[in-house]
C-alpha cells in the first residue's frame, strides 16, 4: 500500500483485515505489474462497510472480531448450489439439522433434490452453532443462443419515426423489430437503457446514471398506443397535442436541432396526465392491480421518490431531513398526501412496462429467436429514486470508477455509489435479484455493462481522484447464480461488457456459465504476439461481434480518419494531431489489408476500382461473419454512413453526447421510414442475412 497506514498498525495487519472483507490492497493492471492501492483509501472502503481502521489498535480489535466471527462461522450469509452437483450444505458437521423453507412455501428436513430458487436455510450444529442463510438453487450454466444471429444494435432515442414526439419511442422499437426480423431475418435489437432518469434541468441525458434501474422511464412511452388516448373527449385538447408533437419532430427531423429530453417529457406528461381522466376498462383495472400487487413496495417507494422530487426537487439529500428517509413516519404521511400522484406514477410505470413487453411480443412475432436485448447500467445516479429507497445497500461516500490505464492515465470516477456486498449477501442479494427479475420480465437478452463488476469494483473515496481507491469484491457466485437463475426462468441469453482491464480468470469463470462476451472489431488484435489484427477463425465463438459501439466512432468516421479530427477540433488528442492521424490511418490500413487478403474487399491488387466506402462497411461485416461468434451486431448508423458517434467519453458540454438522431453520411437526420427503405442499409443488412 501507498501512502501513511494508521499509526502503529503494520502494513500486514491492515491487508490482513481488508482481504477478510473483500477490500483489495493491490492490483494488476498487466501481468507484469503489481500498483499497490493507496492505504487512506482501503481504510476509507473500510469504514463504508463499518470497519474502523483508523487506528492500529483499531485495526487489531477489528481484525480479531473478524476472524472469531468466521472461525465460529457455520454458514456464510448466502450460500449457493448448481442443480446437479455437491453443494456447501453437504460439507456441514456430521448431525447437523436443517430446515430448508423454500421459495414455493414448502418447508424440508434436508437440501436433496431442492428446486431451482432462494430459499432460506436454518441449520444446527451437534456443538450447538447454529445459522440462517440464503439458499440460492440454480442451474450451472445460462441460456445460451440456439443458433448463430445477426442483430441491430441502436440507442433508441435516436430513432425517430413520422409518428414518434421527438424522440424514438417504444413504438418505433417495435416497428423497427417488426421490420428486422421479417424482411431481414435479423435475430435481436439490442438498445440503450431504459432506466427511469433523474428529472432535472435539464434532465442528464446519458442513460447510464438513471435513477432507477428497477423500474423503466416513461419517456419511451408511445402515447397513442395507450389504449385510454382513445377515448379522451377533449378531442381540441387531443389535436393541440399532436400539433406540437409534430412542430417537436420537425425541429429535429427538418431543422437540426438536438433531441431535447425534456421537451418532449413536458409534452408527453401533458398528454398523461389528459390520458388518465379516461377510466380504465375492468380488464385493464385488474391488470394494473396485479401490476401493482406483483412490484410491492418497491413500486410504492419508486413512485413516491417520483412525486416528493415534484414538491422536493430531484436530490433527496437537500429535502426536508424526515423526507431522507423512506422508513420514516414523515415520509409515510407524504406518501399519504401525495397519493394521487404516488398513483400517477405506478401508473406511468405500468403502462411503460407494458409497452416494453409487447415490443418484445412484436420482436418473437417477426421471427427472431432472442428479440430485445436490454442494457443493465452499472449503477444508478446517487441523488436518484434507488438511492433513496434502497440507502441501507450503498455505500456511503464511496463512487464507483476505474483505476488508470493504458487508455486514461488519471483513472475515472462515474459518480455511482456501488452496493455493499455485505447487506447484499444478508439480504440474499434482494436488491440484485428483484432488479433482474423485472428486466427479464421484457427481455429476449439483457447486456451487462461492465460485467466485471459482478466480480469487482473500483471504489474511490468522494473527494479525491480516482488514482486513490481500490477494488472492492462482491460475491461474484453469488451474482452468477442469480443471474443464472433469473435468465433461466425466462429464457434469456445473458451478454457481457467485457472490454477493457478484466482480471485474469473473469472471462474464463464467465464463459464457463454461459455469460457471453462482447468483441470489437478494432481491439480484436493478436495482444500477445505481433499485435497485428487477429484472424477470424482466433475469435472466441462465446460473444457479440460488433464493428463499434456506442462510446466508439462509427465505421465510416473509424476507416476515413475523421474521428480524429473531431477529438483535435474538441483538444481532446494526447499526442500531436499529425502523430494521432498517422495512427489512425494504420491501423485502418492493417485491418483493410486483412480484408481483401482475405477476399472480402473490392480493390484488392490487380482490380483497378477502388473500394467505396459502403462496400468498406460491408467488408467488415463480411469478416465479423467468418468470425465463430455466435452473434453479430450492426451499428444501425453505420447502414447509412453516419459518421457521428452518440457518445463521445471525455468530453461533457462540448459535445451533445446522447442527443443525436440517426442520420446519413452528409450529416441528414434519417427516419425511421427512410432508413428502412434505404438501399445501403438493405444492402448491409443482405450481406448478414446472406452471409456474403
């Protein structure tokens, strides 16, 4: 460790006490090379999950309890058994009694032939230990694609139809999945996430700090879809609406404005709200009151976030100090107050969650064998609804980011509080579990972003820079299993973000139960030999192979250069602009030399017409296919040349990050309806659908 440790407690004591409570005091960005962590921050992780390391005789009391605590151990908090195979509970104490109360309400004598789901254990040593844990039961491995499929990849909000009010919408994903699947056999769609926002002013557009990760953002919502819409009798009220819709449309579609999220949420809101003086059908009455019998109370405590940051504002820290809590008999009084628009917002979330699970329908109806595929942040925003009503499982003070790399010297701080794996594992890792299960509830596939952190999180004290945390470890069997669990029990395929720094073994443990990886086409390089651009037939088989990805520039900006330009216009190079441009020119040079080796690309030696930059693209799709990976994904905007990326890392205002429509090589924006009908993109999407 680096700096000062507590004063006379020995640098062994503190790594013996922070590796009992999962908190890394090192860490290998190379194989080669060991970065010791920095000691004010293990003590600061420490101290989030109640361990006082302040002083060396603090650190030695500590140290003590803890290892009593685990020698007199009989179970961990959660304990977990692959269907099939000898579990924990098999290696207890001769004598010892169990009770198992399983999820189905049965209560046994002994853990044989238990079902698949979290249970709950008792045992009872002969020495009279006695224990209560969570049984998590699940299969050994997930779902995994029946056959090889192509897919679209898309932020959602981008994709604007003449019907959608300024943004895509939920209606726009399931025309899109109607379209793919039938006239382009694609097999999934795979979008942004739909997590609830953070209201504000404006609103954070980057779906990737939601407020919620439980509950969806009802901005998707296609309103007209609402079956209530209908039947609103203020018809004036109705036609006033869709005019400003389309004069919203228009600004983005015909004049180049940018997506504005805020806009079209006042709009839709408006619109709501009109929506809900319609009563419901009773079929319609009884399906919301089971909606709201099957979310509970966190459904109760997401809806009264939504309307206390309507009297309160959106940061739940500056309310009034009884509101803070969700438990408190204030906030209980609020919630009675505020019911109708505690109501409002269940609501809201019903007819969102709806919505989701019919573009799914749509997306199965047209033929493709996995559908939707759902992205799971990271994390949420640290003054949002999950924050608030779930306090007792984030850690205090603490952010989540990444320690410095090869790519980003200073590391980097996301500004999401990470859970604790110690409420977790008491809880069964409850928060985890009711998250996955909602999501799978609409999904064909979920995409983890950042799946390493399953495993492991790079914790940075609030106040200081990122180069002074340290990893924290979760239960990664425990969150393995579940997801095992949950993608069981609806039929999903399961995805990784793995690129980047990952651990040595993580990609491994993950393949090995069914968690697929996710391979780009530019990072795809043979790292431990020449480092020239690797084979397709050396392409691990148990992945999503993709050309880019939404933090990455689009194909045409990658093979032109122009990615580069648009970094030195911003100042965001690291090295002088003419260095950065010859580099990218050869690594674009490498990779289309790797092409026509191979036949793929027009313009090989002895053809005198040069490649276009649309038989380019093809040409890398083309070589994703020869890969093994059981999927392949479009970037939709590169079927028709887009050369803006929706994200741009590094960069905040300078750049209008997650607020761009899809649009062609000049820069256009593109409906929905023009891009379905666009030759290049049919052409692309032929190439996939042919395999040549």
């Amino acid at each position: 460790m680096t700096g000062p440790g507590p004063a006379a407690a020995s640098d062994a004591e503190l790594s013996r006490l922070a590796e009992l409570y999962g908190v890394a005091t090192s860490y290998r960005p190379a194989p080669d090379r060991t970065v010791a962590a920095s000691a004010s921050a293990v003590v600061a992780a420490l101290a989030a999950l109640d361990v006082d390391a302040g002083t060396g005789r603090a650190v030695r009391a500590a140290l003590a309890d803890r290892e009593r605590a685990l020698r007199n151990r009989l179970l961990p908090p959660t304990v977990v058994h692959r269907t099939g195979t000898a579990g924990p509970l098999d290696a207890l104490p001769p004598g010892t009694r169990l009770r198992v109360d399983t999820e189905q309400d049965e209560r046994r004598a002994t853990a044989a032939g238990l079902p698949a789901g979290v249970h709950r254990v008792s045992a009872a040593a002969p020495d009279g230990r006695t224990a209560e844990a969570q049984l998590i039961v699940a299969p050994d491995r997930l779902p995994t694609p029946a056959g090889r499929s192509y897919g679209l990849l898309v932020q959602l909000y981008s994709l604007l139809s003449r019907r959608s009010w300024g943004m895509g919408d939920l209606g726009d994903l399931s025309e899109l999945a109607g379209w793919a699947g039938r006239t382009a056999g694609a097999g999934f769609v795979q979008v942004n996430p739909l997590h609830a926002a953070v209201p504000g002013s404006p609103t954070d557009p980057s779906p990737y700090r939601p407020s919620s990760r439980r509950f969806p953002d009802p901005v998707h919502l296609r309103v007209q879809d609402v079956p209530e819409f209908a039947y609103v009798e203020d018809r004036d009220r109705v036609g006033g609406l869709l005019e400003r819709a389309a004069r919203l449309r228009a600004t983005v579609l015909d004049k180049g404005a940018l997506i504005d999220r805020d806009a079209v949420w006042q709009l839709k809101r408006e619109a709501l709200e009109l929506v809900r003086e319609v009563p419901l059908a009773p079929g319609r009455q009884a399906a919301y009151a089971d909606f709201l019998a099957q979310e509970g109370p966190a459904l109760a405590d997401h809806a009264t976030w939504c309307a206390l940051a309507e009297v309160h504002g959106s940061d739940w820290h500056t309310w009034p100090p009884e509101l803070r809590d969700p438990r408190s008999s204030g906030t209980a009084r609020a919630r009675a107050e505020l019911r109708d628009r505690v109501d409002l917002h269940s609501w809201l979330a019903w007819l969102t969650d709806t919505q989701l699970g019919a573009a799914q329908r749509a997306a199965r109806e047209a033929g493709m064998p996995v559908g939707i595929v759902h992205d799971l942040a990271v994390g949420v925003h640290p003054r949002g609804a999950d924050a608030w009503a779930q306090q007792e499982y984030f850690a205090a003070g603490m952010s989540v980011g990444a320690p410095p790399d090869a790519f980003n010297a200073l590391g980097q701080d996301w500004g999401l509080p990470p859970w604790r794996p110690d409420r977790l594992a008491r809880s069964g890792h409850a928060p985890y579990r009711h998250l996955l299960r909602a999501l799978f509830r609409y999904a064909g596939a979920v995409r983890i972003d950042h799946v390493m952190g399953l495993f492991r999180l790079w914790w940075v004290p609030q106040g200081q820079p990122p180069t002074q945390g340290t990893y924290v470890r979760h239960d990664a069997e425990a969150m393995l299993a579940l997801l095992a669990l949950e993608a069981s029990r609806a039929g999903a395929v399961v995805i990784g973000e793995d690129l980047g720094t990952v651990e040595p073994g993580v990609r491994e443990t993950l393949q090995r139960h069914g968690v697929l990886g996710t391979s780009v086409l530019w990072f795809e390089r043979d790292w431990a030999g020449d480092g020239r651009p690797l084979a397709p037939d050396r392409w691990r088989a148990d992945c999503l192979a993709t050309a880019t990805t939404h933090d990455l520039p689009p194909t045409a900006a990658r093979l032109s250069g122009e990615h580069v330009e648009l970094r030195d216009r911003l100042g965001l190079l690291t090295h002088p602009a003419a260095q950065e441009r010859a580099a990218a020119a050869a690594d674009a040079g490498e990779w289309l030399d790797l092409l026509a080796r191979l036949g793929l690309l027009r313009g090989t030696p002895g053809d005198r017409t040069p490649a276009t930059e649309e038989e380019r693209i093809r040409a890398v799709h083309r070589f994703l296919l020869r890969t093994p990976a059981r999927l392949v994904g479009v970037w939709l905007p590169d079927g028709i040349g887009d050369r803006r990326p929706q994200n741009l890392p590094g960069t905040w205002d300078q750049y209008p990050n997650w607020r761009l429509p899809i649009a062609d090589a000049e820069g256009r924006p593109v409906t929905l309806e023009e891009l379905t009908a666009a030759p290049r993109l049919r052409a692309l999407l032929e190439t996939l659908r042919t395999g040549g």
